[in-house]
C-alpha cells in the first residue's frame, strides 16, 4: 500500500520528502472524517490551527504530508480520494488536467525559499549572486528536494550562476551527507522548513534576484465526499486564525481574490 493512502487509511509513517522527515500517521478516516493532503512546506502552520480549524468546521481532520511534485501529486493521480488538496499551482495544472480537483483554487499563503547550514561555517556569506556562488561549490554537500516547494528557486540559482553541474547535489541521497570538520551543507528549502528544522542554522531568505517564492493553494477533490465541509475549512485557512502561524515560520498570507 503506497504511503500516503497508507497514512489516511491509517497504516504506519507519512514520509516528507522534504528534509527527509518521517512524521507519525494520522489516524484511519473515517466516515464524515475531512480528508487533508499538503505539502510539507505548511504543515507547521496547518498543525498549529488543526484542532481550531476541527471546532470551527465541526468534523474531524485527517491530514498527510508530502511532496508536492513528488507523492502526494503521485498518490493523488493514482486514485487517492480526498477533500482538500493543498499543493503548488503548477501541481494543481496537472491534477485538473486529470480530472481529480473541482474547479476553483484559493491561495492559502507564500513562502519564500531559504538557506539552512548544516556543520561549520560560522562566516558564510549568501547576500549576493557571487557569494551565494563561492558558498555552494564550497560546500560538502547541497540538500534540496528534487520534487519539492523550492524546486523553481534551486532551479533558477543553478541557472544563474551556471554552476548544475559543480555543485556536490546530494538531492537525491538517503539520509545526510557525513561531515568533517571545517565542512558544511547547505540545504535549499521552503523558510517554513528551515525554521522548523533545529538542525539547521537559519541562514535567510534566497536573496532576490535568485529567489522564487512558493505559491501554496488549496483546492477541493473532484470526488471529496464532503465538499461543504472541505470548502468550510479552506474558508478558514484563508481568514485570520493561521496568520500568527504563517509569520511564525516565515510565510505570508496568501493574496485576497486568488
């Protein structure tokens, strides 16, 4: 059984790809249960209002995290059932091009990409396109999911500095690079990630002209058992009982109208 339909239905670990986390699973759905399915990138500020956002719809919320370009858009294309999706706009172009999300997309919030350090480098420098450079093909390893929240950021920084294929990517690599002294990995994630991993030194936000903020939207499941309901919570999300949350983890709420 895959791991995300393993986590709503109630079996062992929903895995994040996203900094490599494993999480607990949420209990089995039930019946009359809300089905949520996000990616990793607010899951902080999604857990911080989950029992407020219970109270205020009056339904339980089951909910599972992921990556978005990665097992939760391939669980979702496969046949996962669910009443709220909250993904990335172009994940959600590929999802109603198959049918599975109701017309209708609400923008829950943004988030810019940042650099989290891991090991020693207590000087290093990312506030400007030269420094972000010298820093990355210096480091022992560069950590990035390759289907994640901040893939258009790492994109757009291996592009501009033309440096894809000097870089030491360790995106695809179980578990962490080894250090030694005097070495460092930088990781390239959403903010709200870096700030929720203690591991991590928080270096800032990817400096503007390499920056490309993570759009985060909701939409409702074309086959959602409940749709009021599911329109009922993205109500919520989208009015002030998450905002402390957002800023908390170094997001910002989403655009009105969209």
């Amino acid at each position: 059984m895959n791991k995300i339909r393993a986590a709503i239905m109630g079996t062992a670990v929903v895995v994040s790809a996203a900094l490599d986390v494993q999480s607990a699973a949420p209990p089995a759905a039930k019946p009359g249960d809300v089905r949520l399915i996000a990616t990793a990138a607010i899951r902080d500020p999604l857990e911080a209002v989950r029992k407020e956002a219970e109270a205020v719809i009056g339904k339980p919320i089951v909910a599972a995290y992921g990556s978005a370009r990665g097992n939760l858009k391939d669980e979702i294309l496969t046949g996962q059932e669910f009443e709220v999706a909250i993904l990335l706009p172009d994940v959600d172009d590929e999802l109603e091009a198959a049918g599975k999300i109701a017309p209708g997309r609400f923008e829950i919030a943004r988030v810019p990409v940042a650099f989290g350090l891991r090991g020693e480098a207590p000087a290093l420098d990312v506030s400007s396109p030269d420094a972000v450079k010298a820093a990355m093909l210096n480091a022992k390893s560069v950590k990035y999911s390759p289907t994640g929240a901040a893939l258009m950021t790492v994109r757009k920084i291996l592009a501009t500095l033309n440096i894809a294929g000097q870089i030491h990517d360790s995106s695809r690599a179980r578990g962490e690079a080894a250090l030694a002294a005097g070495e460092y990995e930088i990781n390239i994630y959403p903010a709200s990630e870096i700030i929720a991993n203690r591991r991590l030194k928080d270096l800032g936000a990817v400096i503007a002209q390499l920056q490309v903020p993570a759009v985060i939207e909701a939409t409702v499941g074309k086959a959602a058992a409940d749709p009021k309901a599911a329109l009922a919570l993205i109500a919520f999300l989208q009015g002030p009982a998450i905002d402390q949350a957002l800023r908390q983890y170094g997001m910002e709420k989403g655009r009105a109208g969209n």
